[in-house]
C-alpha cells in the first residue's frame, strides 16, 4: 500500500451500515414471494455437485440480498416459515451487518 493510500486509509470513517447482507438459496424457499420483499444485490446459479448435500435438485439459485434493520426481523420470520419442510434441517438463514468507510 502506498504512503498516500494509507493516509486516506487514516481518513475513513468505519461506520456498521444499518442494512444486513445475506445469500437466500431460492431453491430451499417453498413460498418464494418473500424475494420481493428485499432488494436483490445480484443473482448467481451453481451446479449442485455431492458437497451441496442437496441431491434433489440439479442448481441452486443464489440471491445476495440487502435487508434494512427496520425490516429484518419480520423478514427473517417470514424466511423461516417459508423454507422448504419437505427437507428441514437441510437449509439454514444467516445474515451480516456490514462493515463501510465514509470518506
């Protein structure tokens, strides 16, 4: 890193955006109206392969989603009740706070 990298580096704010980001595997949702609820960062498709441990299906739709913290908590319920029963215990929801700089 440069001598005037690091100083503008000194200069930043680190501040917690009030938004969290997570990935929402659109094949592990039984109801998927809950995708129009949150802003979609972008979208990418995986082959499923064994190391996804989901062999009844042949991709997995990635949505990486942005929730405000106002909504997060009624979005996560309603992920939580629309993850696909017939196969609980296969899917799991996490989401991040994340960490930006203001200049």
């Amino acid at each position: 890193m440069s001598s005037k990298e690091k100083e503008r580096e000194r200069e930043n704010v680190w501040v917690w955006d009030k938004n969290f980001v997570g990935v929402i595997i659109k094949e592990s949702l039984e109801n998927k109206s809950i995708l129009k609820k949150v802003k979609i960062l972008s979208t990418e498709n995986e082959k499923v392969t064994e190391r996804h441990q989901t062999p009844w299906l042949s991709q997995w739709t990635l949505h990486t989603v942005e929730i405000p913290e106002s909504k997060a908590k009624g979005i996560v319920e309603e992920i939580s009740k629309s993850l696909d029963p017939k196969h609980s215990g296969s899917w799991v929801a996490d989401f991040k706070m994340i960490l930006t700089t203001i200049s």
